[in-house]
C-alpha cells in the first residue's frame, strides 16, 4: 500500500477567493488546447479558421463550463436537481460531466462554425487531438482533491483515501490521468496529419471519430477499477453510468467514421 499524499487543494487563499489545484488544472488544460491548436492552423494553412479563432475558443470554454454541468445534472443527478433547481448553476459546489462537456462542445462548436460558414470537420480534427491534455490534467487534480476514488483493491499501490474509508483503493484518477490524458494524446497527436495529406481512409473527421472511440473505450475500462457514483451505483447489473456513456460515445464514433469515409470516397 501506498500512502495517499498529503496536497492541500487550495494552492492559496485570499480573504474568500481560494485558487484551487483543480481550478488550476482546467486553466492548464484550456492554455495548452490554446497554444496546440494555433500550432496546427500554421502546420495545416487553415488560413480560413484564422479570423474567428480567439472567437471560438471563447465559444468552446462556454460550452464546456454548459454542457459539463448540465450533464451531470440530467446523467448523474436528475432527481435532485429537480428538486432543487435553483442549485443547477452552482457550479462552484461541483458536479460536472465530461460526457455532457462532450456534447456542450460539439454542439457549440458546429453552430458557430456553421455561422461563420467554416468547415465543421476540419475545425473539430484540429481541436479534439488537444483535449486529453486538459482532460489528463484534469483526473490529477481529481486524484488531488481524493475525489472519483476506484473501487477497493489489494494491489501493492493501493491508497485509503480520505473520503473512501479504511479500506485501500485503486488510484483510479491516476489510471485514467495516462490512458485518457498521456496515451489518448500520443496517439492522436501522431496520427493528426493523416486528413490534410488526403489519405484515403483518413477524411476530415477522422481524428474526433478517433477521439470518441479511443476515450469510450479507455473509459470502459477504466470504470471496471473505478467506484460507482454512490447514489447510482450499478445499472444492468454489473454496468456503470459511465460506461453506458462511453458505449455510446464509441458506436457514435464508428457511425461517423463510417459517415465521413462514405461522403468523402465518392
């Protein structure tokens, strides 16, 4: 067993204003999409994205801050919020969803570069190959707070966490911090150029087709070392919330990969 580090989450405090590790993490994740992203609108002369860039980043911070939190409250926590709705924007209590930011984002995305007359599919291959570096980022500031602990285990890197009893515990935040964050970006970043070189099986698209396999699929199994949400727990027996999601993000990704290769090969 590993002992849990001792990291405060609040990396400093002045008066009520607290600046939070995972506050912070976010930050780091937006920053690197933001720098990634310009890289490859010079690398690919995607002269047309230039103008509305800093529009749409904007656009897409939104969406994600939207549909995360509005995910967890219809996924996760439905029942409550009905109850309380006046509690839905509190975001600051914590609740949000990546499945619901997925959606927030593409649903955002696709209506401004819609209005701006951009191609939808170019613009999304450029920005989803830089969001398992937020989303790495992310999981660690989880595994900071001992938040989104896994399910109790024996392994010799096991930790009790604070609010997961006695007992040890995968570290699942972690698991998920290099399948998600470090691997998902590695192979999405290598394989990035394949669209713009007009590769037969690599239309536009691609690359998100990619990133909602690869992600369902991480998160599938990831969810097997994972504790349930405790006023969820398991659905169809021994399924989680999250991987009913995640099956659902990885046949929505093949049905586009089959979508964009069947538009483009005629």
């Amino acid at each position: 067993m590993i002992p849990f580090p001792t990291i405060d989450p609040v990396i400093f405090a002045i008066g009520p204003l607290q600046v939070r590790w995972y506050g912070l993490m976010y930050v780091l994740g937006f920053t690197a999409t933001y720098f990634l992203v310009q890289k490859q609108i010079r690398d690919f002369s995607y002269k047309a994205l230039e103008p509305w860039y800093e529009n749409l980043n904007l656009v897409l911070i939104i969406s994600v801050v939207i549909g995360g939190r509005l995910g967890y409250v219809f996924f996760y926590n439905f029942s409550y919020y009905m109850q309380h709705p006046l509690e839905i924007p509190a975001t600051w209590t914590g609740g949000m969803s990546f499945h619901g930011a997925c959606l927030g984002v593409l649903i955002g995305g696709w209506l401004y570069v819609r209005n701006k007359k951009l191609d939808f599919w170019k613009c999304a291959d450029i920005y989803v190959v830089t969001i398992p570096i937020g989303l790495g980022l992310g999981r660690f500031g989880n595994f900071i707070n001992g938040e989104l602990f896994g399910r109790t285990s024996s392994v010799p890197w096991a930790m009790v966490f604070p609010g997961g009893g006695s007992t040890p515990r995968h570290p699942s935040q972690l698991y998920e911090m290099f399948l998600e964050g470090v691997l998902l970006f590695t192979v999405l970043w290598l394989c990035r150029k394949k669209p713009w070189q007009g590769q037969k099986y690599w239309p536009h698209g691609s690359m998100l087709s990619l990133f909602l396999i690869g992600y369902g699929c991480v998160r599938i199994f990831v969810e097997l070392f994972r504790e349930p949400d405790q006023h969820i727990g398991f659905i169809f027996g021994a399924l989680t919330r999250g991987q009913l999601l995640s099956g659902l993000m990885v046949l929505g990704g093949i049905l586009l990969w089959k979508f964009r290769y069947a538009k483009t090969s005629h």
